[in-house]
C-alpha cells in the first residue's frame, strides 16, 4: 500500500474526477488508515512504498504491478500524469528480491489485470492495451483471459469485477462488452451479479482473501448477497478516494509469494 500523503484530485483521467471539487486530504489520510488497519486485523501483513511528492494517484497501489507466483509484471501507465509511478513500484519490488519484467506495452498492473487459480482475467478497452495481455502470459505462464470493458465509468478491471476466491468472482454485467459478458457466464457460471447502484459507488473494487471481502460500505446489495453466500463482509468507509475514482481494490496490491 502506498499511504495518500500526497492525495488530492489535480486532473481528471476518469469520469469520476473533478479538479474543481473540493478533496479533504486529512479525511482520505484517516481512511486510508482505517482499510489498512483492516487488513492487520484479519492478519494480513501489509508492507508500504513511498509516496512520491507530486503524484496524487500513487495511492492506487494495485496500478503499480502484477505480481503472480513471485514474478513481477510492471506496470506502463496510460496517462503521463502517473507515468512515474511504473518505475517507483518495479524498483520497490526489486529492492525486495523479486523477480521484475519492465513492460514493452501500456498496462495498469492490478487495475486490470485480476489473478485467479489458474489463469488471470485482464481487460481492456480503456487503460491496458491487449498486447500487454499477451505479454504478461508470456511472462507468467498462465493463461490470459481478455475481458472489454465497455462504459468509461468503469475504466479499470478491478471496478468491475473481483474475485471471491480462486475460482469464483463477483461483477457488474453493464461494465463489459456483449462477448466478454457471454465469457463471463461461462468462466462463472456460479457468480455473484452486482447491480448498478453497487456498481456505482465501486462496490466491485473489493478485496477478498477467499473468506473475509473489504468493500465499499456503501454497496448494501452487495454486501447482503456476499453474506447470503457466507463471506465474512468488513463495510469501510473510502469515500474521499472515490473522487479519484478509486475505493479498496485500488489500494491494494497483493503480494503473491
Ligand atoms: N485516479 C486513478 C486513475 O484514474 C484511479 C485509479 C484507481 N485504481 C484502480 N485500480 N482502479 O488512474
């Protein structure tokens, strides 16, 4: 996790962005604290980088890369304004032993591309070309499964979608394409569907560690269907990263050994 010292909304890269609405870093900072204390509490060990003066969106960790079986997938950001961040993250990940590739082509690391058992789910259609698709499989050895995203709201794989445990996921139909949709009834015949009123407050930028899912307190649907299946649901509050158009997911990137 990357802590948001440096938050704030200077541009807009996505629809929910606004330069001219008022953020509130302190409040971002508290809550911020809240979801990682989250994690500690459910005894996951949460490991930081530094935040770099002058990138607001560094916060949104699970850009930074793709970590699969140890080996690091780096990130080559969309937009210039956080072109600096796929370097700082690669360089943290081999400052710490790991295995890293520098990418040839533009991917946002865990923004769009999600892990599961045995294979990764990927999109594309705003940020992540489809070449880094290919790439990455190349690179980790696990089949790539392209996902086209289809409304701009939902710009990143990880606010579409998440996966309840290795096998299993839970998503919004409206965000992808007629094909992708048809893919997904097939990959999870057995998933969670969110609404749009989920969907949109980023109830589908949650984390889930197979039992326990942090997601966005504001996705009551949601959370109702995920309780009903026997997830243990932990409701935070992230709504000053909402502005940026992140919630949970977007902290965080896992670390898989
Ligand atoms: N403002 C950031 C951007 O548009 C938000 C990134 C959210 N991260 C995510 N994993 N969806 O790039």
């Amino acid at each position: 996790m990357c802590r948001p010292d440096f938050f704030t909304v200077t541009y807009a890269i996505n629809p929910w962005m606004d330069p001219s609405a008022p953020t509130d870093p302190a409040l971002a900072l508290r809550q911020w604290e809240e979801l990682r204390a989250a994690y500690e509490r459910l005894g996951h060990r949460v490991s930081l980088i530094d935040p770099i003066e002058g990138m607001p969106d560094m916060v949104f960790a699970a850009n930074g890369a793709l970590v699969v079986d140890g080996l690091v997938y780096g990130a080559r950001f969309a937009n210039p304004e956080r072109a600096a961040e796929g370097p700082a993250y690669l360089k943290w990940f081999a400052d710490h032993g790991f295995p890293t590739m520098e990418a040839t082509f533009t991917n946002e690391g865990e923004g769009d591309f999600l892990a599961m058992d045995d294979f990764i789910l990927a999109g594309t259609g705003f940020r992540t070309d489809i070449t880094a698709h290919k790439e990455a499989q190349e690179f980790l050895g696990k089949p790539v499964i392209t996902l086209k995203l289809s409304d701009p709201r939902y710009y990143h794989l990880d606010t579409a979608l998440f996966p309840l445990d290795g096998r299993n996921a839970a998503y919004y139909p409206g965000a992808f394409s007629d094909g992708s949709r048809r893919v997904l009834e097939t990959l999870f015949p057995d998933a969670i569907t969110a609404d749009e009123e989920d969907a949109a407050v980023l109830g589908l930028n949650a984390v889930s560690d197979g039992r326990n899912i942090i997601i966005n307190m504001e996705a009551v649907n949601l959370t109702n269907k995920l309780r009903d299946r026997g997830f243990s649901v932990i409701p935070v509050d992230l709504s000053e990263l909402r502005k940026a158009g992140g919630g949970p997911k977007c902290c965080t990137l896992e670390i898989r050994p």
